[in-house]
C-alpha cells in the first residue's frame, strides 16, 4: 500500500504480515448464503475480499455458506458465481461449500461432546432462549446440560440417523451460561431439518448452525482474514472458542469485522428483494430498478463502475448509508469516456425543410465520442424530413429558450443552421409539422459561414432512415431515502410509482440498427443508455443507465 493511506483492515493485515503471522500469508473468501441474488452491498464486500487478496499477493476463496437447505437454491449458486465474475472477480480453484464440511464439522461435534464440552438438549427454542435471560443476570441451566458423554453421544447419533423430528433435540456447545455475551450461554450448534440439501441429498437430516461453521470452514479453507460485517462481531469470542477448542495448531483464521454499505433509495436485505420479485412489483431479480448485480448489468452499469463505487465508499467501523448518486455518478463518469455517442429522438415530431431540395439526401459526418481521440467518426443521414425531440420546441418561448422557436435559427447537431417558419397543428391544436428553412451555407465543419453562432444545438434523426425502438426510462424505486427504515410502514408503501416508464415510437439514428443486447451509448442531451435483453433484431428496446446529469439534487 504505496502512497495511499491505509484502511483499517489493511494496517491489520501489514502489521501481521510484519511479524510473520500465518507465514505472511493472505488468504481471503467471500462467502455467500446462496438464498437470493448478489446486490450492491455485496459487490463492496466482493471488492474488499478479493482487492485485499490481489493488494498482497493473496489468494481468495468463493465459499457457499450453504448450512440452511430450507432457503438455498441452485439458482442462485449460478448467479452468484456469474456476477462475481462480471465483476472482474476469479476466486482460487474451484467454489467451495460449507456442505463440504459437513462429516468434518459433526466429528468435530462428536469430540466436543466426549470432552465433555457439548449436550443434547430436549428443550424447544423458546424455552432455550427465555433461559439465556438478559445480559445483565445470569441464565438458567437446562436439565439436561449435565448428560453424560456416553448419553450425549448416543442421542446425537440418533440425532443424526433422523429418529427425532425437528424441534425435538439440538446439539449445544457448554460453555458458560452466565456469560456477559449472550452468544456464549451454550449456543446451539445443531438442529434437525428433515429438508433435503440441494448439494448433499437426504445424507443429513441435522446441520449445523452458522457458528459452528463458519470459522472451521475458514480454519479448513487456510483462510488468514475472515473479513465480515459489523454484526457478526458478538460472534468473534464464539469463533475463536470453537476453533481453540478444536485446533491446535500456530496457524489461525481471524475474524475482522466492517460496517455494512447501504444505498439510499433502496432496500438491500435479500428477504425484502425477494418479496418484490415474488409479489412481481418488478420484472426480476434482474429488473434495471433493483440494486442487484443482475439488475445493475441489465440497466448498463459497468463493472469498473461499481469497482470505482466500491473503492470511493472505502471501509469503515461504523455504518454508512451511501447516497445512490455517487453510485450514479460512477456510471456517469466510466461512461462518458467509453459511451459512443448517437441521436435519438425519444418523443419526436416531424420537421421539414422547406427548402431543402425534395428526394436530395446526403450524409454528415458526426464524432464517437469526444472524449476518445481513438473513436473516430461515422456519417450521419440527412434529408428534408427530420424528427427532433417535442420539447425542443416551443410556440411562444421565454427569452432564455435557447431551442427551437418561430423565427429563431438553431443549429441541427452535426448538420446545418434552420430557421423555424410556421407550424402545423391537428384539430387539438398539437404541432404535428414543424417548418423550417436552412442555410446551404452553414453545414458544420465547412467554411466560415458554418461559423455563425447560434445559441442551441438540437438532436436530430432523419425520418426516412430512422429506426423505431422502445425506451425504458427508469427512475428510482422508492420515494423515500430508507423505505425500510420507518417503524410501522411497510416499505412498500414508499415505492415510486414512477419508477418506470415506457415510450414506444422513439426515432433513433440508423447506425443503431445492429445494437445488441448490452451495448452502451450516449443519446447526445438525454442520458446513457443500453440494449435490453428483450430486444429483437427490428424491434429494439433500450433502457435508460442514467441521466446526463444529477437531476435528483434539486
Ligand atoms: P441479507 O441480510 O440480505 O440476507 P447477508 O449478509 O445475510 O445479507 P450473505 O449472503 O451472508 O448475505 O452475504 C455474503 C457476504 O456479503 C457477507 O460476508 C456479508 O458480510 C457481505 N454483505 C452483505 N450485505 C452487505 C452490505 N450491505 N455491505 C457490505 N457487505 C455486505
Ligand atoms: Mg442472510
Ligand atoms: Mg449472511
């Protein structure tokens, strides 16, 4: 970490590596519940992991933390693993599974209860939980903590070979029922499930708790830093107690918590994404609106956007909310410099110009992008039958109108100066036809006259050669910053219901034609834009990135 400051879990890891710790090993994972898609809050923890892996010349792992069958599905192991990927992001060898642990961790239970350091209880969970009582006095002893090892080991056996339903009997760890952490008054670590695991079948029918996982996964994987969020820091005692019990080696797995990143504008626990889907509120987990990977990708973010988002959060000890414009901002940013840049008229009106001679058509040469010396030029149709945006125009415009207007020039992007002349309205009084003339003189990298100033420059497509499509204009999904975050409102009730909407008819220029699903570009004055996965060769359907420009800091 040359010429940078350091973060807190960096100055952790340099000074282990300045003693020798672990070897001077750096061994990561990022370890998802495989119940739901990735989102934002998990791309930060995805950066962290595997940056800090690829800082020190580290490994980092990809770990399931597939423990609760009940929840997990096949599907989003695939989607997990692909959005890591599309992040930039290749975990060590191959994905690894709790379930692999799984004989591993019940022969460790198996010795813990021969030392005498773990009891099958026959008490059910709540009566379980009302013994722990609170911090301040000390639980209450279950009847059964004192069982023999003999009669333990048995009841476990039994346990496991599925003779108890569930709720009947878990395994608990025996360590201190008067602790000051509530997570050390013998903590559960196993409980029967009679569901089947999507990786291990009907083999079990017990599986172990998340704290009697998750740091001998670690310790088994080699893993030096096991970096998690700021709740799991009760849980760091319970960590270390279970692999000092069980470990004897120098080598040791350490536990380093971070504050969790939260978006505002949206909700990030995978419980409420999912009742959105499921309630289809919207289209899927891959809805543009959702702060999913999935949904982020289909609305035409760019992975070195959220890896820029990620690194401009940093970490922290203490629990941010980030503003959703910085994670805009990002895109805004990558975009502007890789973004080639068409004209699309999304809510068009006809212009003719009257005096451009009829059944002439000719092409203007028009820039990729400004912003890349390397992206070269494209020629551009232009005939006497144009569409410009509606509200390009305006009848009667105030002074600072610098569109178009009647009797005022402005310079079609690229092409030539026109006047507006008159205009023709239906029985509504709508504009149907705009009027105008042009100057022959003016056309744009040609002469002095090309020169002339004039206050606006329109967008344009040629009506003959425009290509029609749709276009998804996204917009936040809720109203309020942290719609999760009201005590008795659901959050629900703060859903934008603007969040989306859809124009059909839009007039894009013909160097579209072949757009494919995926590609980005700027529509010169409206915003970034992408192909969505509904498009067809001929009916092509584009979704807004972003805008041009923060429109939600007023
Ligand atoms: P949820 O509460 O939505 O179910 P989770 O934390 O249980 O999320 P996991 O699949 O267990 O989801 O998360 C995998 C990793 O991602 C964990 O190490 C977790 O700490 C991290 N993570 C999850 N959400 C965030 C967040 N908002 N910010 C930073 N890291 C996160
Ligand atoms: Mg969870
Ligand atoms: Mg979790």
């Amino acid at each position: 970490g040359e010429g940078k400051s350091l973060n807190f879990i960096e100055q952790i890891i340099e000074e282990e590596l300045a003693e020798g710790k672990n070897g001077g090993r750096v061994h990561t994972r990022f370890p998802p519940e495989p119940n739901g898609y990735l989102h934002i809050g998990h791309a930060t923890s995805i950066c962290l992991n595997f940056g800090l892996a690829t800082e020190y010349h580290g490994k980092c792992n990809l770990r399931f933390d597939d423990t609760n069958p009940s929840k997990e599905d096949v599907e989003y192991i695939d989607s997990i693993q692909q959005d890591i990927q599309w992040l930039g992001f290749q975990w060590e060898g191959e994905p690894h599974f709790a379930s692999d642990y799984f004989q591993q961790l019940y022969d460790w239970a198996e010795k813990l209860i021969l030392e005498g350091k773990a009891y099958v209880d026959d008490q059910p969970a709540e009566v379980i939980s009302a013994q722990r009582m609170t911090p301040t006095e000390p639980g209450v002893n279950s009847p059964y903590r004192d069982r023999t090892p003999e009669e333990n080991l048995d009841l476990f056996r039994r346990m496991k070979s599925g003779e108890f339903q569930a709720g009947e009997k878990v395994l608990r760890a025996k360590i201190d029922m008067a602790s000051s952490n509530m997570l050390m008054r013998d903590p559960i670590m196993y409980r029967i499930m009679h569901v089947a695991h999507h990786r291990t079948g009907d083999k079990w029918c017990i599986y172990p708790m998340y704290d009697f996982t998750h740091g001998q996964s670690d310790y088994l994987e080699g893993i030096t830093h096991s970096i998690c969020t700021l709740e799991f820091e009760v849980h760091r005692p319970l960590y270390n107690w279970f692999l000092d019990q069980l470990i004897d080696t120098e080598y040791r797995p350490r536990q380093i918590e971070f504050a969790r990143r939260n978006l505002s504008y949206t909700v990030m626990s995978k419980r409420r994404l999912l009742e959105l889907v499921q309630k289809g509120i919207v289209a899927g987990w891959d809805d543009p609106r959702m702060p999913t990977i999935t949904g982020l990708r289909r609305a035409g973010y760019t992975p070195e956007s959220i890896r820029n988002f990620a690194e401009k959060v940093g970490v922290a000890r203490r629990e941010i909310v980030v503003d959703m414009a910085l994670l805009e901002f990002c895109v805004r940013e990558h975009l502007n410099k890789i973004a080639p840049r068409v004209m699309a008229v999304l809510d068009p009106v006809r212009v003719v110009i009257d005096n451009y001679p009829e059944g002439q058509t000719e092409t203007v040469e028009i820039e990729n992008n400004p912003e890349d010396e390397t992206a070269g030029t494209r020629m551009v149709p232009f005939s006497r039958e144009l569409y410009i945006e509606r509200d390009d125009f305006m009848e009667d415009a105030p002074k600072k109108f610098f569109r178009m207007t009647l009797g005022n020039e402005v310079r079609l992007k690229g092409a030539y100066i026109v006047k507006c002349e008159s205009v023709e309205k239906d029985a509504e009084g709508n504009i149907t036809t705009i009027h105008c003339t042009y100057d022959a003189d003016t056309r744009s990298g040609t002469g002095s006259a090309s020169n002339r100033k004039v206050k606006g420059t329109l967008h344009w497509v040629s009506a003959p050669d425009a290509i029609e499509a749709e276009v998804r204009l996204y917009d936040r999904l809720f109203k309020d910053p942290d719609p999760a975050g009201h005590k008795d409102i659901d959050f629900k009730e703060f859903l934008n219901e603007n969040s989306l909407k859809v124009l059909t008819g839009c007039k894009l220029e013909p160097s579209l034609k072949e757009a494919k699903e995926g590609d980005r570009f700027q529509f010169q004055r409206l915003g970034y834009f992408c192909v969505d996965k509904d498009s067809k060769p001929g009916a092509l359907v584009f979704n807004r990135t972003v805008g041009l420009k923060d429109t939600w800091a007023k």
